[in-house]
C-alpha cells in the first residue's frame, strides 16, 4: 500500500486573532485522557502532495496533536492497529480494502468509520476525503471521542461562496464591494495578488464545512480579468485552492468582447462574440483545467446583457453554457435582473421591482442548456431583514436554481452588530411554495429533488477580507460556518450549529456556549424589531451605505424599495386586485394567503398590503404602535447583550473578548439610535403618539443645542430623525475647539453618562467629558479604522454613535462639560447627553 510521507505541519499559530476560525484545533479538557483512543498513526492512500487526500493527512496530523497533544506517525501499513486511513473509495479497493459493503456515495460524499484508534475515512472522490478527514476532527474538536459508522452524502452539487472582490480599492464601494472585513485578498491594484496565502487559508474554511467552489470577484465584473496576465494570476488562485478541493469560479462582464476584444458588439448571437468567448474559455481551462464555471450578473445596475440587443436571458446565459460544456463546467446565471432607472411609483401604481425576475424570466425555463443554473436571491427585493421567498424558484421546473443567501451582512448591520442569520435562513429553506399543490419547501426545490434538476444548490456572498478575522467580527463567522452545513444538508439546526460552532471557535465551557447562544439567537429577531418590521424592509439608507436608519431614503427614487408610507398609510400594495399584482406569481395556495390581508402573517403584512397606521394586526396592536413598541422592544434586548457577554470575561481569550465587547456596545447604542430615528420618522409622519408617550420624549437627555455654547453650533441635521430633537452642534469651522456646557439639574448618585455623538470618515475628532474639574473620559472619531461597516462623511444614521461611561458619580448642580475637537472633516458633532440612574435606557 503507498501512502506519503507528512513532514509539513499547516503553520497555523495559536493566536486568537481569529485566523483560524473554527479550525483552532485548541487542547479540549482532560484531552491526556483520550490518547489510546486515538489513533497513533496516519496512512494517506494515494496522495499526491498539492491534492485533499494529501492535505487531509496534514490536517489530521494537526489536529490531533493540536487538540490531544498526541503525535501521529505518518506509516504505510494501514494493517496495523491504531492507523487513521483517508482515501478515495477507488484507492482503497485498489489497495485491498473490502468495499462490498460500503453504502453508496456521490460525488463529494464520505465514509467515516470510527473504532478506538482505527479510523476509516474513504470519499468517493479525493474532496470527499478531505471533508470526513475534516468531519473526524470537527467531532474530536467538540470532544466526540466515541465509536461510530456514518456516510454522509451532500445534498446538492453546487456549494459554491461568491466574493464581490474589485479588482482594485476604490472600485464601487470599496476594495470588497459590501464587505467589512478589509480589502480583497484576492485582487490589489488591478492585479491578483503575489503573496495568496490567505486565499489557501480561506478555502481550507470553506473545504471544512463541505463547500467546493469560490466566485473570486465581483458580479459587477471589470473585464480586464480576463487580460492573459490576470487570467495567469486566476491559476495561481486556483493553485491555492486546489489542496482543499475548492475550485475557482470567475464572474463575468457580458460586454467584454467590445471592451476587451475590440469587437463592435456584444450581441451573444454573433460569430464573432461566440467565438471570442470560446477562446477566452479555451484558455482559462489551458491554465486551470478543473475551474468550476462562470457566473454572470446582466442587465442588471448598470452591467450590460443580452437584453441590449434584444436577445433573451436564455440566449445570453447559453452563450457561456456553450463554452464551458465542453470542459465540464457551469454557468451561474443570475436572477436579480432589473432596470434601477424607470420604475416609478408616482406614475404607476403597479410598478414593482419585485416583480421583476419572474417577469424576465417568464418562459424562458425550457430555453437554458444543462449547464445553466438559475442563481435567485431568497427574496424578490434585495437581502433584507424579511423577505418573503423569491417566488421565482416555482416557476423554473427544467433548468436548476441555486439559493442566494448573503453571509456579509449589507442590510444587516454589517457585521458591526450581532445578527446570527441562521434561523433566518432556516425559515426560508422550510417555506413550502406549494408548486402544484404539493409539498415544495425552498430546500426541496434548490437541492433538485422536487422538480428532478441534477444542477442546483447554494451560493453564499461572503465578502471576507484581509481582517484576521475574516469578516471584521468573531462572532459573525458563525453565519459562514452555518451556511456551510446548510449547503451540505438543509435540515441543520441553528442551535446546533451554533454550539458546534462555539465549541471550536471559543471554548467548551457551557458558559460560552450558552452566552453565545442566547446572544446570537436573539439577535435577528431583535434586529428585525429595531430596524424595520411588519414586512416594511430593513428601513436602511438604501442610497448612500445600506448600513443606518433613514426610513425616508426608500422612497421618491427609482430603486424600487418602496413602502409607499404617506400621511395615512404604509405598505407596498402587491396584491392582484388591487396592487402591483406580485402575488399572484406564486402558486395558489401560497397566493391566496398574501392576497388576502386576513390570511398574510403579520411579519409581511407590509410587504403585501397597503393599510392605515391604525389597522389592527392579529396582534391587536395597531401598525403604528407596533412599530414603536417593536424598535422599544429591540433595542432593549440589544442594551443585554453587553451584560451577557462581559458574565463570561475571563472564559474567552482576552483579543477576542474585547473585539467583540467593542461592538456589542457600539451595537447596543446604535440600536438606540434606529429605534429613535425610525419612530421619530413614523410619528412625524402619521401625527399619532406612542400609547406609552416614549417616542419624542427623552425625560433624561440634554440636548447639545440647548447647552452654553463655545466654538461649537448648532446644526440641522438632515434626516432630521438622525438627531434628537432635529439638531445637534459641530465646531464653528474645523480648526476651532468646541465647548458645551451645562449645569446639571440631577440628584447627587451614581449614573450612567451617555454621549450621542456623530463619528465620520474623513476625520479624528476628539471629545472629552468633564464633570467640574474630573474629566470622565476622552475618545475618539475613528470608527472607520475599526469597524468595518460602510464609512460615511455625513452626519446622519450611519455615524450617529453612542458613548456609554458606566457608574459616574454625579453631584446636583456641577457643570458637565463637552471639549470637542475636530479634525479633517469632522467637526466633532454632539447630539446630546444623558444622565441615565441605574437599570434606565432612555
Ligand atoms: C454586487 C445590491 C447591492 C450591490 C450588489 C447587488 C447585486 O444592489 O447593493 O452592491 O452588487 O445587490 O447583488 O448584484
């Protein structure tokens, strides 16, 4: 029997910055105590060094030692006793071993056979392989040190993860478009990347939690990827993908025939195109014969398709088909297809981006080649906080879809607050679409079983950057780690993967596991309440970063996120009688329930309907009040998040302690800052009062503008909801030192002192708060620096902040002062201050 030699020990410190993520292989408790039921040696069968089965060797050589402190030894005798075997199926038949018994798998599917020390890891391919070798450790890692026989198949072929990298900073919105975890460490300044070693770690990742392709860079595509050095750099991509079995996926601009080409059209009926594109595919399997396919985005926000010259979607996405049948690979077509230019909702009643993708591809299903699959965001929207499914997927029953799901959170807080976005997702892959009446969940259509499609699956836009932490927060690792089992087998868990998660990620100790359950279990619903509920969307500045409140920024605009909230009234009316007829492209069953206003869940009754703020919802509540007490409701379960996570100081390390406390209080006072903007928003709007007579009422604060001012002013921001009481102060000019002061009219006792302030880009303001002569604290603008979240210049929902000092000793009658000092273009704003007893939020 061959086996290879594993001298290489994966390099990987133990430093918890984060760069391991799951993959920590820390020392698990009493791990001495396990030694003889492990195994003492390691035999890979037919490895070949660059190849999984061989980096599945590595890795079990690693972990084990990582995690038990017992050293394998690398053998060739996989007779012997205590030996873990990782194969292929094939390798180990050819070797002798029996497979007569072995159940079947497909592609990329496992055996794991776990006796005491003899272990059996076989794949039907050497991927396969890799994911039980991975499968083994993730059970010991969680401290599974126990016998047992599985065979674990995926249950879909496309698993793949798209990364919206530019090819250089400064591309639309940055160097990773919607990504907050630091630039591309794929592309820098138009080129790939020399040093790739982060992109080797980023598919061991991916490879471990079963996924197999990456989409390396942006749907908004530039086509001088395609330049013959960049495609050379697109192979040694390839290159470090390759031990792990992650394969390479390129997106694509449909008009580089003429850009890149010197063609004189695009057109994807022409000769001359087909052929350009022919080539271009030609030479990129010449350099990386095993890429997975393509993936394009057209006419669609500015990039160009088939539609320009009157040629289908079908036409357009069976040009790539074509080019890539004969090397095996597939075309990812996109869904999210809509003109950003025209809609307009004074004009028309009916207009509705939502119905754009059914309406595009409507009959084109029997159109698209083999190799097509048909890529659908999970709502008709745009990712937000809640969307009902694409009713798309039950329209397409010859060509495959593949769920788009988004791990980077855009309109979900941007990693700067905790939302674990599993049960999200749990809930829409178990949505029924009741296709022809029958059982048709979203998980039973994308895994091909419902409609009998042999190409469908997942694709995930994860945006991770240079950041150590891959994501720009420890915590939001768990959404990629989730989504990766979910890819594999749709009935997992939330809860369960969480702690599989935080096992390996943090610590066994059933503090942390239960710490970051709660965290991250609340954490969507109380997001959804703090931002935007009843169906309404995420309530996001949707023209400038996606990222804070600005409820009014839906609206008046061509971009089709509308709520339609006037005077009166709110919602987006997509009925079929009455509205923009959006539900009727769904099957019977699931129409009739939005259509009719009775039948629709409260959590998308704004999605479907178009009602006063006093309709009564199945709760009783009417919409308005809803609203108020939701975003009360919310941010209140945000402000515990900080208690929660300080209860297990000292149980996790201190780096990733403290990263994750920094933005658990920024996330607790910026749901503070939602809960008052979109309340002020709604109230200022409708004229009707919150019932508890808490919206436009904050007995606690000091507004900025009502105290002594020196070298500051005051300033009207715009949204005025972005500030309370409409206006804060900023530095007379940006070379001048602000002071504002007041005399306090508190009892003398302990509080907490909260500062609302405004922290831009382009700028290090400083502030110091005094009390008398002590000054309580002193900090500085410089958010871009650390989270991650979209940066902006202005002074609105995006960079309003709160400052929490806990436990301040306040006298009756002292004077509270603010220094602000600005820098660049930051002119040290302040909104206001307050003097908060204990156990009030205000
Ligand atoms: C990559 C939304 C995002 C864009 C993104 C687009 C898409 O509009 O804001 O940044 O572009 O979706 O998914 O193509």
């Amino acid at each position: 029997m061959r086996s290879l030699l594993i001298l290489a020990t994966l390099g990987f410190a133990a430093a918890e910055d984060g760069l391991s993520a799951w993959l920590r292989y820390a020392p698990i408790p009493h791990a001495k105590h396990y030694h003889d039921k492990l195994p003492s040696a390691v035999v890979t069968l037919n490895a070949t060094e660059g190849l999984p089965v061989y980096t599945a060797g590595e890795e079990l050589v690693d972990g084990i030692n990582g995690i038990f402190g017992k050293e394998l030894s690398v053998g060739d005798d996989c007779e012997r006793d205590s030996v873990v075997t990782v194969g292929t199926v094939a390798a180990y038949a050819k070797n002798g071993g029996c497979v007569d018994e072995l159940p079947d798998l497909i592609e990329d599917g496992y055996h794991l056979r776990i006796d005491g020390g003899n272990v059996l890891i076989l794949g039907q391919n050497e991927r396969g392989a890799l994911y039980g070798a991975f499968q083994y450790l993730a059970r010991l890692a969680q401290g599974q040190v126990t016998d047992d026989t599985l065979t674990s198949n995926p249950e879909v072929p496309v698993r793949w993860v798209n990364q919206w990298d530019n090819m250089r900073d400064g591309g639309t919105h940055g160097s990773v478009e919607r990504g907050y975890g630091g630039d591309s460490i794929f592309f820098w300044d138009g080129v790939v990347r020399e040093d790739l070693t982060r992109a080797g770690q980023y598919a061991r990742l991916l490879a471990s939690i079963g996924l197999n392709a990456v989409v390396v860079n942006n749907v908004n595509a530039n086509e001088t990827i395609l330049t013959p050095s960049n495609m050379d750099g697109l192979a040694r991509i390839a290159d470090a993908f390759r031990p792990y079995g992650i394969q390479l996926g390129l997106s694509l601009r449909f008009d580089s025939p003429q850009l890149l080409g010197d063609l004189d059209t695009f057109d994807p009926l022409d000769d001359d195109v087909v052929a350009w594109w022919q080539e271009k595919t030609d030479e990129l399997y010449r350099r990386i014969p095993d890429m997975a396919g393509y993936l394009v985005k057209a006419n669609s926000e500015g990039q160009p398709g088939p539609l320009t010259y009157n040629r289908t979607l079908a036409e357009g996405a069976n040009l790539f088909a074509h080019a890539l049948e004969p090397h095996g690979g597939i075309i990812m077509f996109r869904a999210f297809v809509y003109d950003h230019r025209s809609l307009d909702q004074d004009a028309d009643w009916k207009a509705d981006r939502a119905n754009a993708a059914v309406d595009f591809f409507e009959g084109l299903d029997p159109d698209f080649e083999d190799n097509v699959v048909i890529q659908i965001k999970y709502g008709p929207i745009d990712f937000q906080v809640r969307e009902p499914v694409s009713p798309l997927f039950a329209h397409l029953r010859e060509t495959g879809s593949a769920v788009e799901l988004q791990i980077t959170q855009e309109y979900l807080g941007q990693q700067a607050h905790l939302v674990y976005l599993a049960p999200m997702w749990r809930e829409l892959l178990d949505f029924d679409l009741r296709a022809d009446g029958e059982d048709s969940t979203l998980a039973s259509i994308v895994s091909g079983q419902r409609f009998n499609q042999k190409l469908a699956g997942y694709a995930g836009v994860v945006n991770v950057g240079h950041n150590t932490t891959w994501l720009g927060s420890h915590l939001a690792m768990s959404n990629l780690y989730a989504y990766g089992q979910l890819a594999w087998d749709s009935s997992s868990d939330p809860v369960e993967m969480l702690e599989a998660w935080t096992k390996m990620t943090f610590s066994h100790d059933q503090e942390v596991i239960d710490v970051i359950t709660k965290l991250s279990m609340e954490s969507w619903p109380a997001y959804e309440d703090y931002t935007g509920n009843l169906g309404v969307q995420t309530l996001t500045d949707i023209l400038l970063g996606h990222y804070g409140p600005n409820p009014g920024s839906q609206d008046g605009n061509p971009w089709g996120q509308w709520t339609r909230a006037d005077a009166d009234s709110i919602g987006m009316d997509r009925t079929v009688w009455n509205g923009t007829g959006f539900a009727g492209q769904y099957p019977d069953e699931v129409y009739e329930k939005y259509e009719n206003i009775e039948t629709t869940p409260d959590n998308l009754l704004l999605w479907f309907h178009h009602v006063p703020y006093t309709h009564v919802l199945k709760s009783n509540k009417t919409v308005i009040q809803h609203f108020y007490d939701a975003h009360y409701r919310g941010s209140a379960v945000a402000q515990t998040f900080v208690p929660l996570w300080e209860s297990i100081r000292g149980k996790v390390d201190e780096e990733r302690y403290e990263h994750v406390l920094y933005r658990l209080v920024y996330q607790a006072g910026h749901s503070l800052v939602w809960r008052d903007s979109v309340t002020n928003f709604y109230l200022n709007k409708s004229g009707i009062p919150d019932e508890a007579g808490r919206v436009g009422n904050y007995k606690y604060r000091i507004e900025a503008e009502d105290m002594a001012l020196d070298g500051y002013v005051p300033y009207l921001v715009d949204p005025f909801e972005a500030a309370s009481g409409s206006w804060c102060i900023v530095t007379a000019d940006n070379s001048t030192q602000g002071t504002a002061s007041t005399k306090l009219d508190v009892e003398t006792g302990t509080y907490s002192v909260a500062v609302n302030y405004y922290d831009q880009a382009h700028g290090n303001a400083t502030w110091a708060l005094y009390l008398d002569d002590d000054m309580v604290g002193e900090w500085k603008g410089d958010h871009e620096y650390i989270l991650g979240k979209a940066p902006s210049m202005y002074i609105d929902g995006q960079t309003a902040t709160r400052m929490t000092f806990k436990s301040v000793k306040v006298k009756s009658g002292s004077e509270l002062r603010i220094v602000g000092t600005p820098d660049g273009e930051e002119p040290a704003p302040v909104d206001y201050i307050s003097i908060l007893p204990e156990g009030i939020i205000d």
